[in-house]
C-alpha cells in the first residue's frame, strides 16, 4: 500500500465527544425554550377559537365579553379577559379583536417576548387598543 492510502485508511470520521456534547447543549435548550413557548401558542389558539364562539352566540360587545369570560374558564385560558377584547364595526356586523404580550423567563435576566394578536374580522387587521 502507498503512504496515500495509509493516511486515508487510518483517517477517522464522525463526531468527537466534545461535538457531541455541543450538539446535545443545543439541543437541549432548543427543547427547553418549545417547551416553554408550545403552551402559550396552544393558549393563543385556544383565544381565536373562544372568541368566534363568543361572537357567533352574542349580539352585543357585553355579550360577547360574558361569554368569552366563560370560554375562558373552560378552556383555561389566563393571558386575557373578556373586559381586554377590541369592538369594531365591520361589514359583517360587529368584529372582535384581542392582543396581548407573553412573557417567558429564561435563565436570570434573560427572558422571551411573545406578541399575540387576533381578530374575527375577514381582513385580518387587529383594532388597537386606545392608549
């Protein structure tokens, strides 16, 4: 055999224990912030289904408040209120819309900010709120 195929041979190929060990760390903080991050977009969905149910079942905003509230409820959703819903006329009548900020610690003074937002109306715009 020539000295070429000696090295090639006997060259090894793969991930060293230190590759391995930084891979692992990134995973494992990948999986730590989903699992942080997974509730609250479950929870968000969870608000877009509740509030085209409140507004389908009521005509008026306080209607729709006392049964976003009891949505609320039943499907554990805490980030917001019935009393933090937008009212805005639409072409179909009365539209809701909701925003709302979550926060989500990380290690110490590092945190997540998530920015939600949704609405009922067909155009997608989402009322802000008056400041």
């Amino acid at each position: 055999m020539s000295k070429n195929a000696l090295k090639l041979k006997s060259r090894q190929q793969g991930l060293s224990l230190v590759g391995l060990v930084l891979s692992l760390g990134v995973l494992v903080v990948l999986a730590m912030v989903a699992m942080k991050v997974v509730p609250t977009a479950i929870e968000y969905s969870s608000i877009k289904k509740a509030i085209v149910a409140a507004k389908n079942g009521a005509s008026t905003p306080r209607e729709v408040q006392v049964a976003f509230d009891k949505q609320a409820e039943v499907g554990y959703i805490t980030s917001i209120a019935g009393k933090d819903l937008q009212f805005t006329k639409g072409d179909d009548g009365m539209e809701v819309s909701f925003s709302y900020q979550k926060k989500i610690p990380l290690v110490g003074p590092a945190s997540l900010l998530l920015e939600y937002e949704g609405t009922t109306a067909r155009s997608g715009v989402v009322a802000k709120k008056p400041e």
